[in-house]
C-alpha cells in the first residue's frame, strides 16, 4: 500500500510516509535514483483501475479517514475527531466538490466500509440529509 506506516502511538504519532517528485525536463534521460528511492509497483492511477481495494482506501483517505490504511481497516471505527471534521466540512461545503456531489461519493465509501465505520458513516449521511432538508 502506498499510505501510512503504522506506528506504536495510533493516529496520533505522525506521519511517517513521504514521496520523492524527479520532474526532469522534458526529452533528458531519467535521473539516477538508488534503489531503495524507487518502486516497481508501476503507475499508481493504473493499480487504482486494476484494484478495488486500493482505490477504496484511496477515497476513503480523500475523505479525511486517515485511520484508513489498508483493506483491513475499512470495518475499524471512525476516530470522533475525524467524524466530525467530516460532517462539518460536507455539511459547510468546504470540500472542492458540489454538497450533493460530496454525499453521493460519500455513498460510495459505504461499498467499502463495514461493521462500526459503516454505521457512522451511514448515520452521518442521515443527518446531512436531514439538515439538508431543513434548510
């Protein structure tokens, strides 16, 4: 996976992932990079078209679920914190994408998760509905 480490101190501890960007210019031969720089796990937007799994984690991860690190966790409880900072910018509209868009796709996390993460997200789907409605 292309995501987190996990680490002894939960979500808390920090990010422990980087990536290196080579941006050469265009028509020179590839840069030099040593070995334990580089992947052969080929381009990324190809293996979210060939795997499931990876573009769930991926849309999962878009939507600020950063407790999301590989298919194991798609039934693991949503962090509150996380939750929140979910509703208040789906429900605010502070995403770069259209509310109902937002809900739609959101809709789409729920092919992915199970167990606790799939009823906080549905839960959460209510209640925007909900207060949509009030509006």
């Amino acid at each position: 996976w292309d995501f987190l480490a996990r680490d002894p101190w939960g979500e808390e501890g920090g990010f422990f992932h980087s990536q290196l960007f080579v941006l050469p210019s265009p028509g020179s031969p590839p840069p030099f990079l040593a070995a334990p720089l580089r992947h052969t796990l080929g381009n990324y937007a190809s293996r979210l078209d060939e795997d499931a799994a990876l573009k769930g984690v991926n849309l999962l991860r878009a939507f600020g679920l950063h407790h999301v690190h590989g298919p194991e966790d798609f039934g693991r409880a949503v962090p509150e914190m996380s939750l929140l900072g979910l509703r208040e910018a789906v429900g605010a509209g502070q995403l770069a994408i259209r509310a109902s868009s937002a809900e739609e796709q959101l809709r789409q996390c729920l092919t992915f998760l199970s167990g606790p993460a799939h009823r906080q997200v549905t839960a959460l789907l209510r209640e925007l509905a909900r207060i949509g409605r009030a509006r």
